[in-house]
C-alpha cells in the first residue's frame, strides 16, 4: 500500500510512504510531476530496508491523503481490559457507587465473558489507531484469576 501526498511530523513538503506487510518500507518526496524521488525513509522510520510487499494487491492499492497528517500509532498505557464495556449505572454514582457496581458485576464474570468483551475493546482500541495497550487485570478473592485467563487467549485467526 501506498500512502501518497502524506504530511510527515518535522518534514517539509509532501511524501510517499509505502506500507508493506504491517510495516513501514520506504519513504520518498513526492515530486511535482506526482511521481515519487525515492530515499532512504527518514530515521525514525521503522523498518526502512526496501522490502517488496507480500501480494500485488498491497502493492497496487494507493490512499491520496491529500496532504493530511501521518502520525505513529496510539499508545494506551493503562486499561483494564477484564472490566471494559461493562456499561453501568445510568446516570452515574460517584466514584463510591461505581466501586460498588463494579465489584458486584465482577461476581458473575467468566471466562468466555472477559476475553469477549477484551477482545472487543481491543479491536474498537485498533480500529481508531490504538497498535500497542498496556493491559492491567484485577486479582482478588471475589474474581480470582479470572481476569488474567481471559485476557490471556489470544485473539482468533482473522483479526487483521
């Protein structure tokens, strides 16, 4: 994939950046007849050695970005992935009140019920540029570990 007429972060001017099996391949100025002056992808690139793409259909798909900025994927550094989406109280409680639901839904959770709902804000997390969450579990007597063993499968086959 081709991302052209891309703003890059303390760069001038317009650029290409070919995107190949996840990964960043190569970056180049975009000239003004619309083709690209290749180089060497800008030191903080990752990876910048010139691999060639997994499947002529990532080669041939080119996004116009139409100058819009390119930026490094979102970091959440703190989520409890074993206590998202559970909904709650309409209205809101306070803090006290929303200690008090929370520790009364986790009585019920499984399993199959946590690692449904992690999985499902991890793919919302992904779908709106989230590439990396720092997870977080709670382990107490009223849960015991099963925040952990859901949070642990791993994701199915097709999640690209």
């Amino acid at each position: 994939m081709i991302l052209t007429n891309a703003r890059l972060r303390g760069r001038a001017g317009l650029w290409d950046v070919e995107i190949a099996d996840g990964l960043v391949r190569r970056v180049g100025a975009v000239v003004e007849t619309g083709a690209v002056q290749t180089g060497a992808a800008p030191a903080d690139a990752v990876p910048t050695d010139d691999v060639s793409p997994s499947s002529s259909d990532e080669r041939d798909t080119v996004v116009d970005l139409s100058g819009r900025v390119v930026v490094p994927g979102m970091v959440e550094s703190h989520l409890h992935l074993d206590k998202a989406w559970l909904g709650g109280p309409a209205g809101g409680v306070g803090l006290a009140g929303a200690i008090v639901w929370t520790t009364r839904r986790k009585a019920s959770f499984t399993v199959e019920d946590v690692a449904s709902r992690a999985e499902h804000v991890a793919r919302l997390a992904a779908s709106n540029g989230t590439t990396l969450i720092r997870a977080h579990t709670e382990v107490d007597p009223g849960v015991g570990l099963v925040g952990v063993q859901g949070c642990s499968r791993p994701p199915p086959a097709s999640h690209h």
